[in-house]
C-alpha cells in the first residue's frame, strides 16, 4: 500500500512540473530582426580594423633589447675576469675548473 502511495504522489509530482510552463509565453524575437539579418546578409559589410597598441609593443621591445643587450655586456665582462683569474692561478687550479665534478 504504501508503495502504490509513493507512486501516486510521484506521478502528481512529475503530473505538476510538467504542466508548470502551460502558463508561459513563448519567446518572441523583435521585430524586424529577420530583415535586419537578410540585410547584413546581403551587403558586404564594411572590413574591420583592429587598433593595436603600437607604443606599448614599442616600447616592450625597447626593454626587451636593451635587456638582452645588458646581458651580453655583463656575460663578456664575466668571461674576461674569470680569463683573468685563470691565467694567473696556478696549473692545477686550471685543470681541476675543466675537470668535471659531478656524482652521477
């Protein structure tokens, strides 16, 4: 008996949500959409242009060459110390930084 209950109740349930749209109105589209599409359709639109931000990607690669540049300046300047501290130190100082030292 209960069972017969449950059914009934979710029969009325599913009966309720079913027919909860019956008071709705249909959505309209507004009016004249369908002969502004058709016109759209038509003529050939006009090509659109796109503003890009010229000064900004200027700039950004202003700073990126000059970044670039401060390095290759830094890593020459690196290179003619360690050219430097080499020649001066002794041989076996020489061979052991061309020695490698890892483990695995």
């Amino acid at each position: 008996m209960k069972n017969n209950i449950n059914i009934d109740e979710k029969e009325k349930w599913i009966n309720e949500v079913m027919n909860s749209t019956a008071d709705m109105q249909t959505a309209l589209p507004p009016i004249g959409l369908y002969e502004k599409i058709t016109l759209k359709l038509k003529e050939p639109g006009k090509a659109r242009t796109i503003a890009l931000p010229v000064t900004q990607w200027a700039a950004a690669a202003i700073l990126l060459l000059t970044i670039n540049i401060g390095s290759v300046i830094y890593s020459m300047e690196h290179n003619k110390k360690a050219l430097r501290t080499a020649t001066t130190s002794s041989p076996i100082a020489i061979e052991m930084q061309l020695e490698s030292t890892y483990n695995y």
